[in-house]
C-alpha cells in the first residue's frame, strides 16, 4: 500500500510543471461575424448615400412635414386606430366568452365570425361595407325610421366597422388563450362561492388573464395604427389619403412618401414605449407571487 503511494507520488512528480502565467490569453476572433457586419455596414452606406444623392428634394420633406392636411391625417389616423382597437378588444372578449359558453348556439356564433372576419381579406371587408348600399339601399324600422344607406355609410363608419369587427376575431383568439392561462382553480373557487360566471370573469378572471393578454393586443394596436392606411382605398382621410392628395397634386411622390413613413415611425415608437410601461405594470403581481 505504502509502495503503490509511492509510486503515485512519484509520477506526479516526474511530470513537466508548466508555468501558466507565462501564456497571454487570446481570445476568439469571430471573423464570419466581423465580416458580416462590415457588409452590412457598407450596403447601409451605400443605400444612405443613394438617397442622399437620388433625385429626391429633401427640402420638400421638412416643408410638408407639418403641413395641416398631414397633420389631419395623423390624427385621423388616432382616432380610427383607438376606436377600432377599442370596439374591436369589446368584440373579442364577448366572442371569447361565447366561444367558451357551454351553449353550443353560442359556441357556434363565435365560430363562425371567427372564421368568416378572419378567412377573408380586410381589404375587401372595408369595400363591403362602403359599398353596402348596392345591397341595401335603405336602413329602416318600419313605422320608426328610414335612411338612406348611402348617407349612413361613410368612409369615416365604413371603415370603423371593417377594422374593428375584423379585429375583434383576431382580438377574441388573443383573451380565449388569456383566460385559457388562468388556472382552474380560479374558476373553481368563484364558483364555490357562489359567484356568478360573468361576474367571476369581471372580477377575478380577466384582471389574472391581463399579463397574458395585453403584450399581444398591444401589438396590434401597433399594427391597427399601419393597417389603418387601407382604409385610405375607401376615401377615409388618414395619413396616407392625405399623402397620397398632396403628391396626386405636386407629383413629388417620394417626397410625402418620405413624410408618411416618418410620422409612422414616429407614432409607433412612441406607442411602443407605451406598451412597454404597461407590460411591465401588469407583470409585477405575477413578479411577486413567484
């Protein structure tokens, strides 16, 4: 024993000592990931320095920037964008309630918009409905009221209708999958109190649902503010309509399309950041339960 103790040691011993501080450490050279982004950079220059230098008169660009038929049109462009995320977050909840309702009438309806508002484009959504007086040229209540459609219809109603019912079938996949997140036993515990089923969902459900919900929704409020600029094919004045005026009017096209994309820029990074605060609100609850 003594012996093979020995012998370890001795091994041990005869082995070359290498002195380690005597190395320099060189770290790793990533040269796929230098050159990619010294491409990169390049083709950005490039591109910058052909605008630069294309036949596009900046000066144009600053003089419409804050020209009143632009400015119109952002906040045109607002208000449809909160009005139809608005109606269209009241379309999802109800369908993502009926869908989850034992009636199976109920179930089916939710269903069925689903699929119709969500299988067809929005596009020709918002043409049906500016459009609806070649089917029904008057809306009435017999012995209450009559109108003509063609003067109910306007391109301000026509698309609040197309954007917000569209976006209620997408909005009611986003809660069901919310509520869907809440653990059951929520549900349980309501119940054995005799809570009633809407009243739960109020009160209990919906507000443990939010940090699910919200990210998604505040997205497409991101995505409303752009897909808004369909609605400029119904005649609605919003920042591309009144674009798309302008250049009709001075042909400088790239000029105010310029104009377009920066408002755009503008108004989504600010509500970006907005979405951000909110998240970050509604998950601190869920912070400190774990």
């Amino acid at each position: 024993m003594s012996q093979s103790t020995t012998t370890a040691t001795n091994n041990v011993s005869s082995q070359p000592h290498y002195d380690l501080d005597r190395y320099q450490v060189v770290p790793r050279r990533y040269y796929g990931r230098i050159t990619a982004s010294a491409v990169i950079l390049i083709l950005l220059a490039l591109l910058v320095n052909a605008f630069a230098h294309g036949n596009i008169e900046w000066s144009f660009v600053g003089q419409f920037f804050t020209a009143k038929a632009i400015l119109d049109g952002v906040v045109n462009t607002l208000i449809m964008s909160v009005l139809a995320m608005g109606f269209g977050v009241l379309f999802g909840v109800i369908t993502a309630i009926m869908y989850m309702s034992p009636n199976p009438v109920l179930h089916y309806i939710a269903v069925g918009y689903a699929w119709i508002f969500r299988g067809t484009p929005l596009i020709l959504q918002l043409l049906l409905w500016f459009n609806l007086a070649l089917v029904f040229p008057t809306i009435s209540i017999p012995g209450v009221f009559s109108v003509q459609t063609v003067t109910v219809m306007t391109p301000f109603l026509a698309a609040l209708l197309g954007l917000s019912i569209n976006q209620g079938a997408y909005t009611s996949e986003v809660v069901r999958a919310g509520l869907l997140s809440v653990d059951t036993g929520q549900y349980e515990a309501a119940k054995a109190i005799g809570m009633p089923r809407l009243q739960a969902l109020q009160r209990i459900i919906l507000p443990q649902a939010m940090r699910v919900i919200l990210p998604p929704v505040g997205n497409e409020f991101i995505s409303m503010i752009k897909t808004t600029s369909l609605a400029s094919m119904i005649q609605y004045s919003e920042l591309l309509y009144n674009t798309q005026n302008i250049y009709f009017a001075n042909a400088r096209v790239m000029e105010l399309l310029f104009v377009a994309g920066i408002w755009y820029l503008i108004v989504v990074t600010v509500l970006s950041f907005g979405q951000s605060q909110l998240e970050r609100y509604f998950s601190r609850g869920h912070r400190r339960r774990h």
